[in-house]
C-alpha cells in the first residue's frame, strides 16, 4: 500500500522521499511514496576519526568437528560487508507508532561512522593487542573456560569459536576470564597482559559487531585486581556497567522474536548481566544498576541452549537464587527489610530449595562442583536475611547451620584445591558465615568447633587473596574479629541455640556432613565433632603457624570488647568487600 502525499498528507503518515508516484487524491500535483523504512545506524565505540578501514579478525583455516579452532594472525582484511545489527530503539516504540518523528534525519552517514583507522590499528600493532599464545595454550585455555566458567556466563556462541573468523577481543577476553580459573595462571601467560590487550581492543573499536562487545566486556570483569575500596576503572562494577550500557543499546532488555536465530544466546547474555548485576551489589553494598521493570525479557530456561545438559539446567537455577540474593541485599541497603518482607523472602528460599533446586540436586550431582557452588549462595542468602544485629545478641541456630554449611563446602573446595575455580563473590560468602561463627566462640561447647572452621574461613581467604583483591578485607575482618571477639561469660550448653521445627525444613534434603555444628545444635549431641585431618589438616596447620590470626585464644581470656556489628568499626567510609555487613543500623 503507499503512503501519505508529501501536500496534501491525506493518509497522514510519514513519506520517505527515496521513490515518489503521482498522488491520483491530490489536486495540487503532489507525490505519494513507498512506506517509510528506519534506517539502522551502525555500532561503534570508536575514538579515531574516519581513515581507510584496517583489519579487525582473522582469517582461518577450518579445524575437525568438535575442536576449538584456533585463529592464526593474518593481515588480510575482513569482508566488506557485516550484518546490519540494530543498535537502539526507535523512538516511535515509546513515542507511538503514529508519532509524526522521522528516524532517518538522526542516521548518520557512513563518513561519520568510521570503524578502526590504519593508525590506529598500527598502534594496536605496536603494543601488542594482536598477539596470541600458542595454539597448545589458547586450547587449554579456551577449555578451561567452557568446563568451569561457561556454566555462570553462557555467553559464547560456538560459532564464534568455529567460523571462518574469530574476533581478537573475544580471544582475548577469553583467556583472561580462563586464567582466572586456573591454580597455574602463569604457565599460560600473565592475565594482566591478557587484559591490556583486551582492554585496548575493546576502546578503540576494534570490535564492530556489538554483541561480541557486550560478551567481552562481561568476561572482563573477571579481571578484578582490587577491592571495592580502591578507585578503579579495572573493577567487575566498571566492566558490568559497560555491558550494560551497549546491551540497552542494542535492546538485550527486550524479549527477542520467537524467530530470531539468536534469541537463546541474547537472552542468556542479558539474564548473565542480571546475575552479576545481583553478585556484584551484595559483594559491595552498592545498588543494582538493572530494574527488571524495565525489561519484558521473560525467565530464563532450560530451551536457551543449544543442549539441553548440566549447564543448561544449571543456570536458571543459578539465576533464580542470584536474584533473591538481589532482593535481600537491597532490601536491607535501603533499610526496608520489614517483617512482611522477610516472610516473603524467606517463602522465595524454601520453594527455591525444594523446586528450583531440586532439578540439580540428583544423585548424579550432588556433591558437583557447580552444585556447591550454588548451594553456598542458598547458605548465604539465609544468613543475610537473618543477619544479627551485634556480636554479644541472640544467637539463631539457622544462621549458625548455614555458616557451618559453608564451611563444610569450603572445607571440599581446599581439600580438592578448586578453590582457583571460583569467582571473587566467594570471599564475600566466606565473611557472612565467619561473622555468624566468631559470636560462638562464647558458648563453650561450640568455641573449640567455631574457631577451627573460621581458621577453614581464613585459609580459604588467603588462597583466594591470590587472585582476587577483594578478598583482602574480608580476611582482615575475620582476623580482627576472631582475635577480639567480646568479653563475655561462656555460655552454659544449655544456651546452645535450639532450631524450630518451623526453620528444620529449610535445610531437609541436604548432606549433613558438611555441617560440623548439626550434631550440638540439631541432635543435642555433647560429644566433640570430628576433627579435620588428612592433607587438608596439614594445610590448616600450616595457615596456623604462619599467621598472627592462626591460633585464636579462648574467649575466657579475651580483656578487649569489640562489636562485629559496630557501625563505627575500622571508622567511617572505609568501604571493602561485604564492610555493609558490619552496619548494624541496616
């Protein structure tokens, strides 16, 4: 059907002069016209005016079915053509269909649209951002991403890894994201050069297709050098919030079409950045940048894969939990965190144990890597909704089995040294279930249980300080702490916390020989829980006879107070990883 007369506007609805008939309705010789097509601006984050146009991926050779392949340099240029990718709303989807507003006189032209120029590609050269490890290495790198990091960021589409190009970002994006999960980082290069050149690629705009953009930026954030308390433009807050950004651009907050080729690996990248949205903001006690109000993208399933195996099974269910942990921590951020609500949360967790999770929780993978994982994120959404409000208050027994919980995990995770395997939101879990312990140490039949499993607590923060920053503070809490805990009488064992048959259900179902503190506090039992020992007794020892904060002494000799839960504790300001947890007016 065409379209309005240019004079006389009959139809009323906007005219793209490109190609004009007679108006036969028209009596002053107008024209009428085709209808009108928005034009799609191109996506760059360019810094360079516009020169010849230099190289961005490689060309390679195809490698047997089933193998990564790896890019070989090579300085012929990519294809002249890319697929047009649209970079933004138009603003007829909020102006309304019938808004008399004409996209195309904001399109810019392809002169002022420039992608890499030849000088700046010729820097990119000359420090490097092009060069790659050797085809052994990128191999066993680009593997160890897939097996331990793909199922908490499926973002990689296969056929970036397969098809005739590879982007050099995405490479190096992936190597550093996988040099963070490995216990030799070093054997396959430093992760710092790994990020420098990513990080150079990433601002002069090398990359032109947007999503591989927002997908690096994401594994960029695996970076992390420093903790919240340091300044930094090389956090996982700055790199989340980049994504973000080109992400709304590109409309990853929208449901994709039924028919887009695409529509599980967008819906998986923008429920990735929800996820990490959730973990970033508890680990640091800063607000979530993304409100799901803004957002129609429904939940995320198990048909977004490609395959349905473990990680696709795992990952709504990692979501779901990230989520609620969203939900408590900006509950008690914006001091909102009022009866009503807690009830509700609390009703979210146990559906969440006993739906959500029970579609990993076979027999099969019980006691899997990932399921830990996930199950100390459960541990800690509980402590956090039942925080204490001092360290000499009342003490709930569902938070001190929850701390334990963690412990027995953690206690897993050294004894099969996958500590290296684990993101830096670990350090924060580890500073919720040490400030639930250290106040046991004044009931005398758990002191001798809680002070071995906060040195668990440490030693695991002191491997994870290896890699990341943030664990820093979390370690110098407990150490504080556990060396001044309160002076208090030591509680008879009759004050040993009792759990309700109301709160027993939250825990039903799962492997009680991770939690040492089941026995006094559940079964009444007064005999002495079972030591560590082994090689992960040797280790702990080790930590202990290293450390200042090793041998804790007993709380009947403590002479100095100090509230946990003070608001005044290491003074004002001093912001490191989970330090909102010490608020006590939250």
């Amino acid at each position: 059907m065409l379209n309005a007369c240019i004079i006389c506007h009959k139809k009323k609805v906007k005219c793209n002069l490109a190609r004009q008939h007679p108006c036969s309705n028209c009596t002053k010789g107008g024209w009428e016209c085709v209808p009108y097509q928005r034009k799609r601006k191109l996506y760059t984050n360019s810094l360079s005016p516009p020169e010849s146009r230099a190289p961005s991926r490689e060309r390679r050779a195809p490698s047997p079915a089933g193998a990564y392949q790896i890019p070989r340099p090579c300085n012929a240029p990519p294809p002249e053509e890319h697929g047009a990718v649209p970079t933004y709303r138009g603003r007829d989807r909020y102006l309304g269909r019938n808004a008399s507003f004409d996209e195309a006189i904001i399109t810019p032209s392809p002169t002022n649209n420039p992608q890499l120029s030849s000088a700046d590609h010729q820097l990119l050269k000359d420090q490097g951002a092009f060069t790659l490890p050797s085809e052994r290495v990128q191999s066993e790198l680009i593997t160890t991403f897939m097996e331990y990091g793909h199922v908490w960021t499926p973002v990689i589409d296969p056929s970036w890894l397969s098809g005739d190009q590879t982007s050099y970002l995405l490479l190096q994006a992936i190597f550093l994201a996988a040099s963070r999960m490995t216990p030799r980082p070093n054997e396959y290069g430093q992760t710092s050069e790994f990020y420098r050149r990513a990080k150079l690629l990433f601002f002069f705009g090398n990359e032109p297709d947007p999503l591989v953009s927002v997908v690096s930026a994401v594994l960029l954030h695996w970076y992390n050098p420093v903790g919240p308390e340091t300044v930094s433009t090389d956090t996982s807050g700055f790199w989340l919030r980049t994504a973000e950004s080109i992400a709304f651009q590109i409309g990853l907050h929208k449901e994709p079409a039924a028919t887009d080729p695409q529509r599980g690996l967008r819906r998986r990248i923008w429920w990735t950045l929800v996820l990490r949205d959730c973990i970033i903001s508890a680990g640091v006690g800063r607000p979530r940048t993304i409100n799901l109000s803004d957002s129609d993208v429904l939940p995320p399933s198990i048909d977004d894969f490609p395959e349905q195996d473990v990680q696709a099974r795992t990952f709504p269910v990692y979501v779901s939990i990230c989520q609620l942990l969203g939900n408590i921590v900006e509950r008690c951020l914006r001091r909102e965190l009022f009866p009503e609500h807690q009830r509700s949360l609390e009703n979210s967790l146990f559906r969440w144990a006993k739906q959500d999770f029970h579609t990993i929780s076979g027999p099969s993978l019980s006691y899997s890597l990932e399921t830990r994982q996930v199950l100390v994120t459960y541990f800690a959404n509980l402590i956090i909704l039942e925080r204490p409000v001092g360290s000499d208050g009342p003490l709930a027994a569902r938070s001190l089995l929850c701390a334990s919980f963690i412990v027995g995990i953690y206690r897993d995770f050294l004894a099969r040294d996958e500590l290296c395997r684990l993101g830096p939101a670990f350090t924060f879990y580890a500073l919720c279930a040490g400030l639930v312990l250290i106040p046991a140490y004044r009931i005398e039949a758990l002191w001798e249980t809680a002070n071995e499993e906060t040195i668990i607590l440490k030693a695991s923060l002191q491997i994870l300080s290896k890699q990341w920053g943030s664990a820093f503070g979390a370690l110098r809490a407990l150490q504080k702490l556990s060396e001044d805990p309160p002076r208090q009488e030591i509680a008879t064992d009759e004050q040993i916390p009792r759990l309700s048959d109301e709160t027993r259900p939250f825990f039903e179902g799962f492997n009680t020989r991770w939690c040492r503190l089941w026995g006094p506090i559940v079964e009444r039992t007064h005999e002495r829980t079972a030591s560590v020992h082994g090689s992960l007794r040797s280790i702990l020892d080790e930590y202990a006879s290293s450390r200042p904060w090793g041998n804790v002494p007993h709380p009947g000799l403590i002479s100095e107070p100090l509230d946990a839960m003070s608001g005044d504790w290491e003074g004002v300001g001093f912001d490191w990883g989970g330090s909102w947890l010490l608020d006590s007016s939250l």
